[in-house]
C-alpha cells in the first residue's frame, strides 16, 4: 500500500461520500445520511494516512519534507481540512446535512488534484526549505478550508430562503426540514469565518514573517500577498457589517459566498493566471 | 453661522466615526488593490508597453497604476482609513471603560424579562441570611459578587473576564501600529543589492534607485558553492562571508555560512543569499583539440566570445560556460562550454563540449574533437542587503493583532445577577460571546441553585 493507492481510495470515499448525501437529500432517510457521514470519515481516515505515508516516502526518497510543498500537496491538504471541519460540525452540531454542501468541495478538490496534475514528489527548491513553509501553509490552510465551510453553509441558506421564502414558518415535510434552521446556518457561518479569520490573519502574517526572513521584506506587494489582503478585506467587512451594523442572514450569506469566491482567486487564479513569487506550486503540468 | 460651523464639524466627525466609512473604505481598498495585481508595477517591460495604446500608457501612469500602492490615492485611502479607526476607538472606547469599570449593578425591569437566561428559588424564612448564603454560592461557583441593597431587595452582581471586551480595540490598534512600523521602515531603511566575487570584498552596495551607498564595513566573500539535486534541480546556494573592520575579520562574522533562507545580519544590515552567477570579465577557458586522426593535442587559453583560428585555418569562439552544466542538460554534470566552430570554408556548427565527458565531444564524427578543460573563472554571489529599523514595530503589531483577535472571538464578558426579595430569588445570566457554551455553564450554576437549602 503507497501513498497515492490510498488518496486514489480517498477520492472514491469523497465521491461516494457525495452521491450518498445527496441520495440523502433526496430520500430524506436517516440511515443514508449516517453512511454519508460514516463514508466521508473513512476517507479522512484513508487521506491522513496517505499524507503521513507521503510524508515518509519523501524521506525514504532522500528529499524529505512536509508534503505540502507544491499545489498538489496543497490541495490535497485543502480537502483533507475541509473534512476535519465537517466532522467537527456533524458531531458538535449533529447537523448531517452540511455535508452534501461541503464534502463535494473536498471531492472537487481531491478529483482536480488526482487527475489534473503532477502527483510525483518533488524536492524542495532553496528557496522553501525553511520551517516557515509549515507554519504559513498550515495556517493559510486551515483558513481557507474554515471559509469554504462557510461558503457551503451559506449556500444551504440562500437554497433556504429561496425556497421557503423569508418566512420563518418552516413548513411541514419538504426537503427544507432537513435543512437546519435558518438561524442556525446564519450562526454556523459566523461561526466558520470566526475560526477562518484568524488563521488567514496567522497565515498572512507567518507568510511576511517568512519573506522577511529570507529576503528581508515583509510585503512585496506581490499578486499573491495582495490577493490574501483583498481576502481578508473581505472578511473584515463581513465581521463588521455583522457585529455592528446587525446585518444577517441574505446579506452575510452572500459576502461569505464572495468571500469564498475571492479566496478561491487567491489560491488557484493566483497561481494559475498572474505570476508572482509564489507561483512555486506552477500549474497543473 | 456659529451653528452650521458646529454642525459641519459634527458631521465630519460623525463620518468619520461611521462603520459605513469603515465598509466602503475595507471594500475600496479591496478593489483598488486588485489593478496592482493586474497591471506590472514597477519598471515596466518593453512588451508591455509594446502591447497598450499610449493613450492608456499615459492615463495610467497619470494615475499612478504602474506603482499604485505608492501612488498618493491609495495612500490616501489607508490615511482615511487610520482615521477612521482613530476616531471610532475615540469615541467608544470611554463608553467601554464606563461599561467595565461601571457595571449594571442592579437590573432593571426591562432588562429581566428580555434575559432568556434566568432560574428562579422559592424559600421562606429571613431573606438577610439568604443573601448571604447566596453571595457565597456566587463566589464559589462563579465569582464574588457586588452587592447592592435597593428598596429592601439585594442585588447580585458578579461578572468574569470584563476586561475581553478591549480585545476589539487591542486589534484596532495593531493596525495601526503595523501602518506605524511600515512608516518607519520606509523612512529609516533601505534595500539594495551587492554582487561579490570569490575571494574579493566590497565596500559599498547598490540602491534599489541605483545609487551606491557604503556599507560602513567591509564583506569579504571566501567561496561559493551550488549543490544539486540528482534531477539537476538546485539544491542549495551557498556564501562563506567574512565581515571586516579596518582590513580585520569581526569575531563571530568570519567564515560565516549564507544560504537562501539562512541570512546573515551585522549591525542592523542584514545580507540575504539572491543569485549568483559567473564572473566572466578577464577569465579564461582553457580547451583541448585533438585531430580525430591521430596527431599533437593543441591546448587552447580563450575568453568567451573572442574568435581564435585554429592551425588548419578552423575559426572557434567560445559563446558562454558554466562550471555546472546539469541545469541546462540533464543528465551530464560539471563544467561544459558551448562553442562555435567554423572549418574553413564551412558553415559554422554550435555544440557543447564537456569536461567530464570526453566521449561524448569524441562522439561527433568532425576532423578535430573539441574538449572543455574548465577555466579560472570565478563565480559570484549575489546578495540582497536591507536593512529595515522599522520591522520589529511591525511584529509588535502582529502579536498585538493575533492577541486582540482571539480575546475578541473567543473569550466572553459573561455576567450572572442574583436578585434577592421576600420569598424568593432569581438568578440571570448574559455573555457577550458564545452564548452556547455560556449557556450550559449557567444552566448547571442555575440547577445548583435552585437547590441551594439554609
Ligand atoms: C483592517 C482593519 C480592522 C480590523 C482587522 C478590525 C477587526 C475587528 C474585529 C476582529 C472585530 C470584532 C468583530 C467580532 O467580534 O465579530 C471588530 C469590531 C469592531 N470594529 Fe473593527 N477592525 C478594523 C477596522 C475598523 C475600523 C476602521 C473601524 C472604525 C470605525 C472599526 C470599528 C469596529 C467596531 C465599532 C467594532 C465593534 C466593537 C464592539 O463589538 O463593540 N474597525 N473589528
């Protein structure tokens, strides 16, 4: 058993995952929904390993580092965090349904990463080795996976309000009664970007940590660091138009939605589409 | 006159106080920052200017596009935006001591039944004795509480982490402190770059406006070295830099090991590994020819681009070296030239020719094989020098930042009121955060009270 065998099963477990929750949403039966879950751990289970055997192999490769230095290993983290953080959810909140809206992010990302690109291990180039490179992509990560939840409960709510209209009067049987509360999604989404929020403030500011440690500027102004700024403008806008100008629901939902969009650019458009100092991860080759 | 005076000035202040300021300038400055990932900033290249009317070349430019996080408007809105933040903190933060330093010690009507959180105790007997048993039941399970006697009702008050409601005002004020410590910087530092040969020193280094600036001090380079990896990839870049003073190295700078991600900083000048590359000035290649058919080996001493005729009339010009060839041919390692041969009266051919395989040169099926003996070129290492007084301000205001923001979200002002009156006493409970958790710890408080017996 290698590494990529097990994040081949893992991407299987994500898709089945997937089609099983939205079976979920369609026959609305409890059973289903906890296979769902139960598929989507199992593949955390098989994807932590495979990152830890990754991990391993590069060592045994005579370049060994964190696997997280290239866009595959990075997107691969990406979903293996959005997953972590819909198991947090389904068992802290018990809300199953969250996961047919975040789990195809994880599914999307792992498809992408296992089709589209390089999956070989790569040495590091001088530049990236350095303990930094761990401490920023974790955090950067962690951030980004905290906002695609977010965007995925968004989502669920504007579904929500279209459907049902806005009012609170949920009505009997219906798809929507499997969905939680419309509070409860406004809440789970502030909650998401209070946990996403502060990692990307932690990841902008061990991304300038590092860059003044390895050549003396902490910002560059480079399409990357800026694109992470707009991110997290964003957010700071979402915080304060809620706390202080009381805006919920619709409105919050769609910032988040934008917000989500616009770290998607920060990541992939980035990368793929401007070029800069961070192009390390190059594209899908 | 006097009024309209007044009221402009209160309007001004007003905006300035305003979230809605606050929203538009988080969401400009989103925007704006966007162009400066699209347009190059900077020196621009020939191919983009080739590709844009000059029209747009000079609006831009008038606008200041090509260097639009220096340009006055931007700036501009990151002063507003520092007001901003200035006059709002202004005018909450005395309303936040007030709150903390002030507490409501006694709730009043209104503020009860709009609580969810609340319990109440039905006893009999002296309500002076309860007061006290309850008051230390709030200080065991919660925390000792202020005690207020109105119309012969006590009121309870005891409260935990007031103080996280600064948390906000702690994150404002990094912002602010991070602006401080760039400002500095761009006053008080510089950045540049210095290119030095092995085995020579310098004095001085570049500008990033081109000018020479001294560096106070002298930094010798000993050696430079590249490593690979066996994929050709480079693995590392490595200076040994010695600083000196009056001709003699510092001790504790001599020999010291400079690599990509390992700088090396001497008073307040910090020197970061960049690039390096051939110092091909003055240097020689020294290159062998042997006649395929037998016959006296010439050695050639050339310098790169300078034609020399051979003895059956072949013109041959070295076009460039390197003492690591593995980057541009993978799989052949070691020093390699590329050539330009000319027979005479023949075309000329352009081929590679390497130190450490000779069979490969011997490989071409030419009169003469052409082999690459190496040269007494020096290689350079190129450095990035900067020096920035401004950088710790910076990491002050980061902590800051990182501090307030988790205080701000993850920690609660929570407060618990007990109201004691002939018969009875009601227990209220409120959190400015996280009312889920706070809810389960005043609903075990709540349950523990409703038992507490004299
Ligand atoms: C980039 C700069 C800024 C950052 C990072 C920032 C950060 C924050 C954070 C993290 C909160 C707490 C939000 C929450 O609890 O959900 C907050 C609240 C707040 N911010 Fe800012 N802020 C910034 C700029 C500003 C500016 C310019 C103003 C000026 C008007 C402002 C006014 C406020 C107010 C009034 C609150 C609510 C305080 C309260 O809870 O009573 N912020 N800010």
């Amino acid at each position: 058993m290698n590494s990529s065998m097990l994040f081949n099963v893992t991407t299987f477990a994500y898709l089945l995952s997937t089609v099983v929750f939205f079976a979920f949403l369609a026959s609305k039966n409890k059973s289903v929904g906890l296979a769902g879950s139960l598929i989507a751990y199992a593949g955390l289970a098989a994807q932590t390993v495979a990152i830890a055997l990754r991990w391993k192999e590069s060592y045994d490769m005579g370049v060994g580092h964190a696997p997280m230095s290239n866009l595959y290993e990075s997107i691969v983290f990406f979903s293996w965090t959005i997953i972590l953080l819909f198991v947090y959810i389904d068992i802290r909140y018990k809300y199953r349904v969250v996961g047919a809206f975040v789990v195809p992010f994880a599914l999307l990302a792992m498809a992408w990463a296992q089709l589209g690109m390089n999956t070989g291990i790569e040495p590091l180039v001088p530049a990236l080795q350095s303990n930094w490179l761990l401490y920023h992509v974790i955090t950067c990560f962690l951030g980004y996976a905290a906002f695609a939840v977010a965007c995925g409960i968004s989502i669920m709510y504007l579904i929500k309000t279209a459907i049902e209209g806005t009012s609170t009067s949920a009505q009997a049987g219906g798809l929507m009664s499997l969905f939680p509360p419309l509070k409860v999604l406004d809440d789970l989404n502030y909650r998401s970007i209070m946990i996403g929020f502060p990692l990307l403030t932690l990841g902008i500011i061990t991304g300038a940590a590092w860059a003044n440690y390895a050549w003396g500027t902490y910002w560059s102004w480079d399409p990357k660091e800026t694109w992470s700024l707009i991110v997290w403008f964003v957010y700071a806008a979402f915080l304060h138009a809620r706390i202080t100008k009381g805006w919920a629901g619709k409105r919050t939902a769609w910032l988040s939605v934008i917000g989500f969009a616009a770290t998607i650019f920060c990541y992939l458009g980035v990368n793929l589409l401007l070029s800069g100092l961070h192009s390390y991860g190059g594209s899908a080759k | 006159m006097a009024t309209t005076d007044k009221s402009f000035a209160t309007s001004v202040w007003d905006l300035f106080c305003s979230l809605k300021l606050t929203l538009s300038l988080l969401i400009s400055l989103a925007l704006t920052s966007i162009i400066g990932t699209i347009l190059p900033q900077g020196a621009l290249p020939p191919e983009y200017v080739a590709t844009i009317s000059s029209a747009k070349l000079q609006i831009y430019t008038k606008l200041g596009f090509f260097d639009m996080y220096h340009s006055w408007w931007f700036i501009a809105l990151l002063y507003v935006f520092s007001l901003n933040l200035v006059s709002c903190s202004i005018k909450r933060l005395p309303h936040v001591f007030k709150f903390i330093s002030e507490p409501t010690l006694v709730l009043g009507e209104g503020a009860r039944n709009s609580f969810s959180l609340k319990k109440e105790l039905k006893f009999s007997g002296d309500t002076e004795q309860w007061k006290e048993r309850l008051t230390d039941f709030l200080a065991k399970e919660f925390s000792a509480p202020v005690i207020t006697e109105q119309s012969g009702d006590y009121h309870l008050f005891a409260q935990k982490t007031a103080w996280c409601r600064l948390g906000v005002y702690v994150v404002h004020l990094s912002v602010l402190v991070i602006f401080i410590g760039a400002i500095i910087g761009s006053l008080a530092g510089y950045k540049g770059y210095v290119t030095i040969v092995e085995g020579a020193s310098v004095k001085a280094f570049q500008k990033q406006n081109g000018e020479q600036m001294p560096l106070g001090f002298e930094v010798l380079c000993e050696k430079f070295n590249v490593d690979f990896y066996t994929t050709g990839a480079p693995k590392e870049f490595r200076s040994i830099l010695t600083v000196l003073e009056n001709g003699k190295p510092v001790p504790g700078y001599s020999k010291v090991k400079v690599i990509v991600n390992e700088p090396m900083t001497y008073k307040g000048i910090t020197f970061y590994q960049s690039s390096y590359g051939q110092a091909s000035e003055g240097s020689e290649h020294f290159i062998s020819v042997t006649p395929r058919n037998g016959g006296a080996v010439e050695k050639l001493t050339v310098r790169e681009g300078v034609p020399v005729t051979l003895m059956d009339g072949t013109l041959f010009k070295l076009l460039e070296a390197t003492q690591e060839v593995r980057q541009f041919a993978p799989g052949f390692s070691g020093p390699a030239a590329r050539i330009e041969v000319t027979p005479k009266g023949a075309a000329p051919l352009t081929f590679i020719a390497f130190k450490n395989f000779p069979e490969v040169n011997a490989q071409r099926g030419d009169a003469l094989i052409f082999g690459y003996e190496g040269s007494n070129a020096k290689q350079y290492t190129g450095l990035q020098v900067a020096k920035d007084p401004g950088v710790w301000v910076v990491w002050i205001g980061c902590t800051l930042m990182v501090i307030g923001i988790f205080v701000a979200f993850f920690m609660s002002h929570k407060r618990i009121w007990v109201i004691v009156t002939k018969g009875h006493a009601r227990i209220y409970g409120n959190a400015s955060k996280n009312q889920a958790a706070f809810q389960m710890q005043f609903e075990d408080i709540s349950e523990k009270f409703q038992e507490v017996k004299i």
